[in-house]
C-alpha cells in the first residue's frame, strides 16, 4: 500500500480536484435544481458508483484498453453525449404538468441515481483521468499494483462524494428557497429548460471531446 506521507500528498491533490466544478458538478446542481437536495444528493450517489466502477476498470487495466483503441473510445464517448443530449431533450420537450412533477421532487430517486451511474460510466473521460491520475501515486514495490489503485480510487471517489454533496446541498437548498417564493408555470418551464440546456451542453461538450 502506499506510504504514508504519499497517501496525504494524494488526498491533498484529489480535494483540489474535487472542489473545482466539472462536468459530474454541473450535472448534480442541473438535479438540485429540478428536484431538490434529495434528488442532487441521490445523483452524486449514482456519479459516485459510475467512480467506483471506473476504479475497479483502472485496478483490473480495462482503462488502458479504452485509452489506446480510439474505436472503443469513440463508441463510449458518443453513447454519453447521446445519453445526456437525451436526458436533457426530455426535459425541455417536458409539457407542464411533467415539469410541476420534477420541480417537486416526484421523480423517483431510482431513476436519478440510475441516470448518475449511466452518465459517469458513459464518460470515458473519467476513465482516462483514473488511469492518468491513480498511477503517479502507486509504489510497485509496495504491494500489488491492483489493490493501490483500487484504494486510490475509492478514496479519491469518497472525497467527491464529500465535495459533490456540498454542491447538492448548497444548489438544492437555494433551488427550494426560490421555488418556495415562486411556483408559477412560466418559472417551472424556464427551470425545465436551463436544467435541460446543461444536459444538451454537456452533451455537446462530451462529443466535441478527444483524449487529450
């Protein structure tokens, strides 16, 4: 396992990283505002999996597979971006009476967090950045090479839970405070589309993207 004083100097980097909003923040605070702190909460727990799963497919190689064949790359990359330009149509194609049903948190949370798992599966930047990232702070001569990067990956997983519940928190609470004060359907169709518009931008965003 890593040494101590290695293990600190990567807790350290990975708050930094986790505290700068990326894509996973943009999409959690697009679900805190439409259902509310349990909705944003429930998705950082579905981005949160999809990070584990990426930390098992990092331990086990399977991120090398997808970083040096640009055919699995490119096949896991636009199913992503067409997932999300999908969920963000939903919304904004969304009549009134289904944009009162999401604003008020009637959408059911298993469907949120299988919607987060889907979303950072499908990303295969997060892949990249696992096998990037993980490696500089694995020591071969200290155990096997698999179980470091797990640890690391989990870890590293566990503060973004930390840091992306702060964002659903924070967007949640501001989102409820607001909608308390205005529950007319014009404020309800312009929620549904701006949460819309950032699924369809990180759609867009996550197609025009490469590896590096």
């Amino acid at each position: 396992m890593p040494d101590a004083s290695t293990y600190g100097v990567f807790v350290a980097a990975s708050l930094a990283l986790t505290l700068v909003p990326g894509p996973a923040v943009l999409y959690i605070v697009a679900r805190s505002v439409e259902g509310g702190r349990p909705a944003g909460l429930v998705s950082v727990l579905g981005i949160g999996v999809g990070g584990l799963v990426h930390a098992l497919f990092a331990a086990a190689g399977l991120s090398a597979i997808l970083a040096s064949s640009a055919t699995a790359f490119s096949v896991v990359k636009w199913l992503g971006a067409a997932y999300l330009v999908y969920l963000g149509l939903q919304r904004v194609l969304a009549g009134d009476e289904g944009t009162a049903a999401v604003t008020v948190g009637r959408e059911p949370l298993s469907r949120v967090f299988s919607q987060g798992v889907v979303v950072n599966v499908l990303n295969p930047k997060t892949a990249l950045f696992f096998l990037a990232f993980l490696p500089q702070f694995v020591d071969p001569s200290r155990g096997a090479v698999s179980a470091q990067t797990m640890l690391l990956g989990v870890t590293f997983v566990a503060l973004a839970l930390f840091t992306d519940g702060l964002y659903a928190l924070l967007t949640g609470s501001a989102a409820g405070w607001i909608r308390r004060r205005n529950e007319s359907a014009r404020f309800r169709r312009g929620q549904r589309y701006v949460s819309g518009g950032v699924y369809i931008t990180l759609g867009a965003v996550a197609a025009a993207s490469g590896k590096d």
